[in-house]
C-alpha cells in the first residue's frame, strides 16, 4: 500500500546525507577534516511532494525514503548529525509564487500572505494558512542568520523565487499594500546562503505542455481537488491541497470545504499552478522574474537516463512523453540536443540553470580545476550524473557508494564558502 501510494502522489522526489561525526558546535568533522555548518538547511519538495508535518512522510519520507523502498529520514539524519535542516510542506499542486510565499510563512510562523496585487490578479484571497506558533524551525527566523535553501524538481522554483523576492522585492506589492507589505515582497534581505536545486525544470518541460494544454485538464484537476475537500476534508487526505485561498480545499477552520464554483475556475483560468509553471512558455514568463541575488551562491545537480531498461516504472508514460517530442518546436523551443536527454521527466537543458542566466552560468568543477573563485550571483552547475533518473535523489540510487554520501557533498560545498 505504502509504494502504491507513493507513485500515484509523486512527481519530484529526493534526499539524503552521510556517515558523519558530531564535532564542536557549529561544525562537523569527517575522517579527521572540520567543516563549518554556519547556516540552516530548508529542504523544499516538488509537485506532488509532502514535508514530516503530513502523516504520509512518517510512511515515506520524502527526503529520503526512496519512494516507499526505505523509511530513512534524511532530514532527521542531518540533524542528528549536527547539521541542522527542516523540511517545511507547501502546495503540491500550487504555482511557485504561491509555494515561496507559504515557505516564508512557515519560516517566519506567521500567516501566508500571497500579496494583495498577486491576489486580486488571480482571483484568490491574499491570506492563507496561520503557521502562529508552528514555525518549522520551532522559533520564528529572527531574519539575521543566513540560510541554505535546497529545492528538488519545482522545488527549484520554489527557491529560486523566494531567494529573488527576499533580496529584490516586488514593486507591484509594495504599490498595492504599502506599509502593510509583507516583509517578503520589501526586499534588501541579504539571507540566503546558497540557493541549491536538483532535478529542477528551470526551462520548464514538454511533459508539463502535454498535460496541461488541453484546455479541460487543470478545469478537471480543480473539481476534483474541490470535490475532495467537501467529501473528506483536510484531515483524512494523505496530505492537503492546500488550495485554500481558492476554496477548494478547507480553510484552517473549516472542517470540511464547500463548494466553489469559482474557486474552480479561477484556478483553471489564472495559470497560478504549477502545471502552467513548468510548460515552456510558463517557465520562460517565471524566469523573467526571477532575479539573481548577488551575494548568494547558485548550484544545480542534474540527472539523466534515458534507458528504459533502468528508468523508474513510475516513468515509463512521461519518458515516452519526452521521446516523442524529439525533433519537435514548442514554445518556441526547438527539442534537440540537451532538450532530447532527460531524467525521465525534466529535460537536461532545463535542469543545467535557467536560460535568462546563461551568459554567467559556469561549470563547477571545471571552474574548481581551473583554480577559479566560485562566486555569488552565478549558477554553477555539477557534471550530470549519468544512468540516475528524477527519483533517485530519494534514495531509490546509491551514489556513488551511498546517497548519504551525496548529501554530505551538498553541505561541504555550501559551507567550502
């Protein structure tokens, strides 16, 4: 029952850690080496994804159970460890807006404000869930220590846009609110250590247009969500929606949800989900507003397997999606070369670093070997790893002797700087 329903629910998976050693505070120490751990770790799921505040994680972890193959807890790990990391939930189905703005919420334990001007563009309330007294960290961020945010698939999104507001702002909210914006939308915070991603369509891919572009697929995702909410409400989901603000799934009060027509189509009509984010055209408009921070470092890692032999099952339907778009122009993109290889779901050429930062983008090790500063505001993206497809970043994979081993080289290159 566990791996059945761990590949219906999953479309983006991950993580893991590392036999290490508790060292002094603020530092751990492998094989004899000290390395610094000065700052955090948020771990934000993909779609379809859940955090260890949902009854599915205690089944599956997340970060670490290897879609129902293990009960490892990577998150619990790299805390036991001395490396301190949490794994908040935000919207499994929701537009990376929407995740970014429900991720400072739950670090800040607050209540989710979407902005005023987001809000009334589509079509939702501005406020959302309460995390009053449940922030993921135990405490509310005092927004004084840096942290490290790690993104698996549209988890990638996610933290690439919160890190852009956090240090840009949003002049559209500002305009709107005033004095009473949210202190995500202000800008000037220089918070964000690192912004790692794994896996993540930064580009957007083909199988995200294939789903999604019949105009009645989001219209029918959204009445079943709402039909859901009013049957079984919150509580006896294996995780929530969380589609609130648009009714279609209980809000924190509620027991159960109503019916709303409307809810239902200003979701279908306002593309605010993450279906619209990652087609082609969704992700191009998405990275056109995301903005470099200047003094946060930039890391993606990147899987491929084309090899039906090896690729997950779980796969199967979306690699064919992927195959038979070979050769074809979509959105404008003509799918050839790094557009043709993927993991299974996310096409390589999206995965590398997004196309608006291309003409800074490097690659890390050659930059490593060639005694090169690693610095700020630039994406540096790791050798793809061939042979592993989009799920085994959860631990479906040892890599390369074990996934924990992975993990550990994320922390060590975080903190190398």
């Amino acid at each position: 029952m566990k791996k059945a329903i761990s590949i219906i629910l999953a479309v983006s998976m991950l993580f893991g850690m590392v036999a290490i050693h508790v060292g002094a505070e603020g530092s751990v120490t492998v094989d004899g080496v000290k390395y610094t751990t000065d700052y955090l770790y948020i771990f934000v799921h993909g779609m379809g994804g859940w955090g260890p505040d949902n009854e599915f994680y205690a089944m599956s972890p997340y970060w670490g159970g290897g879609l129902g193959l293990s009960d490892t807890d990577m998150i619990k790990m790299l805390n036991e460890k001395g490396i301190e990391a949490y794994a908040p939930s935000v919207g499994p189905l929701s537009s990376a807006w929407d995740r970014a703005c429900e991720l400072y919420a739950q670090l800040m334990g607050t209540v989710v404000d979407y902005g005023e001007a987001h809000a009334a563009a589509h079509g939702h309330s501005r406020y959302g869930f309460s995390y009053e007294g449940k922030a993921v960290m135990g405490e509310p961020w005092d927004m004084q220590e840096k942290i490290n945010l790690v993104g698996h698939s549209f988890g990638g999104a996610t933290v690439r846009l919160f890190t852009s507001l956090m240090a840009h702002g949003c002049e559209e909210e500002i305009a709107a609110t005033g004095d009473d914006t949210s202190e995500l939308f202000k800008g000037g915070h220089d918070l964000v250590h690192s912004c790692i991603t794994l896996s993540a369509p930064h580009n957007g891919s083909q199988v995200a247009n294939i789903l999604a572009d019949p105009q009645f697929t989001i219209l029918l995702i959204s009445t079943v969500i709402n039909f859901i909410g009013m049957m079984l409400g919150n509580n006896f989901l294996v995780f929530s929606f969380q589609l609130s603000h648009f009714g279609l799934t209980p809000a924190q009060d509620q027991f159960r949800a109503l019916p709303s027509i409307s809810g239902i189509w200003n979701f279908y009509r306002s593309n605010d989900n993450c279906a619209y984010d990652m087609t082609l055209r969704g992700a191009s408009e998405l990275n056109e507003t995301i903005k470099l921070a200047p003094n946060t470092y930039y890391y993606s890692y990147t899987t491929a397997d084309d090899s039906v032999k090896t690729l997950n099952p779980i796969f199967f339907i979306s690699g064919a999606m992927l195959a038979m778009t070979k050769g074809m122009t979509i959105d404008g993109i003509k799918i050839e070369g790094d557009w043709a290889v993927n993991d299974g779901i996310v096409p390589l050429a999206s995965a590398l670093y997004p196309d608006v930062d291309a003409a800074t983008a490097k690659d890390y090790e050659d930059s490593v070997a060639a005694g090169e500063t690693i610095e700020p505001g630039r994406w540096y993206y790791f050798d793809t790893m061939y042979g592993m497809d989009h799920f085994d970043f959860c631990g479906t994979k040892d890599y390369p002797t074990s996934f924990e081993d992975f993990y550990f080289g994320i922390v060590e290159t975080a903190n190398s700087r």
